[in-house]
C-alpha cells in the first residue's frame, strides 16, 4: 500500500489524501490532545437528532438521554423534556412513542407548543380521554 500524505499551511488546515488504491485504509492517530472534525461521508447536521429522550412514565426518570438535562413529571400522564442546549427556534420535528403497560387498553400521545427549551408531552387513553402514566416513553427531535 501506498502512504497517506499529510499536508498543512499556515492557516491551520490539514489535508489528509488517502492512497489511490482499492482496499480498505486505517488512519491511527496517537494519543494526545486536540480535535478532529471527519465530514466526508456524514450526514449534514440537519439529518442528525438534536436530542433524545427515553424516560419512565411513573416518574419521568431518565433511562437515556442526548441533550435533554431532565424530565419534569407535572402530573398523571404530563411531562416537560427539558432540553440542555436551546433549539434555534421552535419549529423542530419530532416524533414520541411509548409503551403501554396493559395491552388491552390503547394510548394517545399527544404535544403543547413546543418552545426553544422544552417539549410538552402529554399521554392517556382514547377510551375515557383521561391522562395515564405509561411504562416508557420516548422522544426525538431533528432541526
């Protein structure tokens, strides 16, 4: 295999240019401070999530958890995802889903204004309209 050439300038930038060869290429860099940005071949940061959130729906516990600093329980059925760091506004898509402890019954999730900060989760039973705290309870949100 041919080597890796490794070029930079004043202005900081490093190029990396892989052999022209067919095969697979490992790039092993040392242990020691700094920071390397890869951008070739990932998604543009629109298509990534902004913040996940899986939570107990008794309490509002945080199984796991990107960019969300907590889970408000604001009653039955009721909960603040709090974010940790702010949307840049309010028009984020997202979407929840849950698991419902009893089978027969089925459940409704639905949403109050989404603003910067936080995301209004609000889940219960069709049945009888009233608010029910489900087993677990999962939210994404993408900008």
């Amino acid at each position: 295999m041919s080597s890796v050439v490794i070029s930079g300038d004043t202005s900081g930038a490093i190029t990396l240019a892989a052999p022209a060869v067919a095969g697979t290429n490992t790039i092993t860099l040392p242990a020691s401070a700094g920071t390397v940005a890869l951008t070739s071949g990932l998604p543009a940061s629109s298509q990534l999530a902004k913040a996940w959130v899986q939570f107990q729906g008794s309490n509002g516990t945080i199984n796991s958890s990107y960019n969300v600093s907590s889970v408000t329980r604001n009653g039955t059925g009721d909960y603040t995802v709090n974010f940790t760091n702010a949307f840049s506004d309010a028009n984020y898509a997202f979407a929840v889903s849950s698991q419902w402890a009893v089978s027969t019954n089925n459940s409704t999730i639905v949403w109050n204004s989404p603003t910067t900060t936080t995301l209004n989760i609000v889940t219960g039973t069709p049945s009888n309209s009233a608010r029910a705290d489900f087993t677990l309870i999962s939210a994404i949100c993408f900008r």
